[in-house]
C-alpha cells in the first residue's frame, strides 16, 4: 500500500533533536582524513531513525560534521536527498549550527555556493531552503534577486514567496497591468489560500477564472449507493461493486442490491464547485449509516507517478486501476482541501480511479457531511489535467 501524507498549513517547523544541543560539548574524535570523516558522519545521520536508537553515534557525527565548518557545508546540503526524516532533522541543525558558528566569527558562508546550490532544482527543497535562508541573512536583496524566477520550481515554498511578490505588486498596480500580474501569480500558485485571493481580484476585473481545472480536480464521476454501513460495518464489506473494482473496474450498467432492499445502480454525479467538492448530502441524500461507490477515468499522456489529493470527513478506500492504494477508517475528523496525498502510478492511457465513502450514524449537526474532493497533481501541488481533457462529461465517467 502507498504511503499517505496528512496536508497542513503551511508553516515552518524546525525540529531540535536533543542530543544536537550537545554539540560543543562533545569530546573531539580521534582524528580522521577529513573527507572520510564528514563522508562517514553523513552516512551515520542520513540512516538515522526515530526512537533515540544510535543517538550517541549521531550526536558525534553531527559534531563531526560542525567541527569541519564550511567544508561539510556541500556535504550537508547534497545529503538532504537520500536521507531519512530523522537524518533531515539532523542534518538540518548540523547546518545551522554551522551556518551560526560562522556568522558569529564574521566568515559568512559563500554566497557564490548557496547561491549555486539554490539554482540546482534536482537538490532538496528542503536543503535549497536552508541555503537560502543562510543567504538571506547575509544579503537581504537576494529575495529580489531570485525568487521572481522561482514561480514555477519545483519547491511549493519558492512558489509561494515568488507568487506572493507578484501579489503584491499586482494590488499596487491598476487595469490591464495589475490583470497580467495577477494571472501570472495565479500560473504559479499551488496554495489554497494565494490562489483564492488571486481568483477574487481576477474576477473582481471581470476575468473568468476555472479554479477546478487549475488546481485538476476530477469534477465528473459515476456513483453507486446507498450499500449498508449501519454500525461502521461497512467498511470492510466489499460490495458488488468493490469486487468488481477491485478487479479491474465496475460494470457501470449492472444494478445492484444495496442499502434495504432497494435496488441501486451507477449514476453520473459532476460537481461545479471551485474546490472539487461532490456533496453526497446535498446533491443525491445524506444516507445515514451509508457506503457509496463513485469512479472516474482519467487518460495519462504517459506512463507517470503524481499524487492522488483528497479530502473528505467520512472513511474511505482508494483504488487506482483496481488496486487499493490507501484507506482510512474515520468519520468526521476534519475536512479541508488536500487532507491526504497519496502517490500514485499511472500507466499510459486510461486509467480507473475509485473511491468508498462510507457515512456512519451519528446525529450532531457537525458530523453531516458526506463529501469528498479529489485531485490529480504533482509534488509541488501543481494541477495536472487528463490528456486531452475536454468540458465534456461522458455517461461513462470518463474525461477525455
């Protein structure tokens, strides 16, 4: 099963494992060549997993790598991409730490380095940010610099600080100059929040924005229900139309015994909300102690791995070409744009996407949604729309 990833807002965290504080007390190692000693230090920390188990040996890598300064510096950086997130965690504060250390004797690091670093987009996002917030503090002008060519890269917190810019120079500007400027920021955008201020002003001038195909949420789906989820059983029942999803796809002009008898078959369902959102409640019944089915196909260019986005309060399954690549068991936590990520693999050309959403019994005026939202992106939360796509809906379920 693929792993599943919990979206947040976004906000910086910065993780202090306790034994880094430890650093300039640790006893000097015996000596080593110096290249083997930070190539070895490294290795010890990439590895590094949670639990305190190897704390000592990553506590003394990490002082290794702080005692050899600005020549562990590269090392550091390069070492984000294979590292696990406890080594990240780490690696990050042997960083800092050095980046401090220097500061403090007024040997900044090079400017020409990070600077470099940062233009390689295959390095880590989060190594990239780390230079250049270091780069930042010695050269406030950087940001003017460099970010106006980040709108587009591959780290979402470029993005944001490059369509952030062009907000604001946007609210600054008037008519056909602020216009350009604000559908330049809303290409980049990738967050929630930027792309709604975007969409506001845009259609506040007048222009038509389509905030469901920028961000590529499927919007046109065949769904089957109500199936008999009474008591949370549900879940874990396959119905008609999970086996025959789960074995390659439903037959959608078959009918099926569902939820008290009644007879229930596939229906088209489209959602035209901004935000991907197909209300089950709202716009065919709020089954109370429920499980639907709804599918769609979506057509790849080729064969490609992206994420599968979805938020919803209800529990729910997710197949991609019959196989079941995440579920979770929980009714009304919460519901918000991109709540999960989930990588997916996609082969070229056609492509099934399934869902269970199961609804429970309770009453509260807070546990009454029955929804889901999902998206077709890539990493950085870009939208990416089905080959061919057309405004067509397609009995099927199929966007061309």
């Amino acid at each position: 099963m693929a792993p599943v990833s919990y979206m947040m807002s976004r906000v910086r965290r910065r993780f202090f494992l306790p034994g880094l504080l430890l650093l300039t007390s640790l006893s000097p190692l015996p000596a080593a060549p110096a290249v083997d000693a930070v190539s070895d230090s490294i290795a010890v920390l990439q590895a590094a997993r949670p639990g305190g188990s190897g704390s000592v040996a990553n506590q003394q890598a990490a002082a290794v790598l702080v005692q050899h300064g600005e020549a562990a510096v590269l090392p550091i950086l390069n070492a984000f991409r294979q590292a696990s997130p406890v080594g990240a965690n780490w690696l990050r504060n042997a960083f800092e730490q050095i980046d401090a250390d220097l500061t403090a004797a007024n040997k900044p690091l090079s400017a020409k380095v990070l600077e470099g670093f940062i233009a390689d987009t295959g390095n880590s996002p989060t190594a990239r940010r780390l230079a250049y917030e270091s780069l930042r503090r010695q050269d406030p002008e950087v940001e003017g610099r460099l970010i106006p060519g980040l709108l587009l890269d591959p780290s979402p917190e470029f993005r944001r600080d490059a369509v952030s810019l062009l907000i604001t120079a946007a609210a600054a500007a008037e008519g056909p100059v602020a216009v350009e400027m604000y559908r330049k920021a809303f290409s980049g955008a990738v967050h929630e929040d930027q792309v709604k201020l975007i969409s506001e002003a845009l259609r506040k001038a007048g222009e038509t924005v389509d905030i469901s195909r920028h961000f590529g949420f499927v919007s046109s789906w065949m769904i089957a229900g109500p199936f008999d989820n009474r008591d949370e059983k549900g879940f874990a029942v396959a119905y008609a139309p999970e086996t025959e999803i789960a074995s390659g796809g439903p037959d959608l002009s078959h009918e099926y015994d569902g939820m008290d008898a009644r007879k229930v078959s596939w229906k088209p369902i489209e959602t035209t909300d901004d935000f991907g959102v197909v209300d089950i409640a709202k716009q065919i019944e709020n089954y109370k102690g429920s499980a639907m089915y709804a599918t769609a196909v979506w057509t790849s260019s080729a064969a490609q791995t992206l994420q599968v986005r979805l938020g919803t309060p209800n529990a729910w399954k997710l197949w991609v070409n019959g196989k079941l690549v995440f579920e979770r068991e929980e009714y009304h936590r919460s519901s918000q744009m991109d709540q999960y990520a989930v990588p997916i693999s996609l082969q070229a050309g056609r492509n099934s996407i399934a869902l269970k959403i199961c609804q429970n019994e309770q009453t509260q005026d807070w546990a009454q949604k029955y929804q889901y939202q999902l998206r077709i992106c890539d990493t950085t939360g870009a939208g990416v729309l089905p080959a061919a796509a057309t405004a067509a809906v397609q009995t099927s379920g199929e966007v061309k």
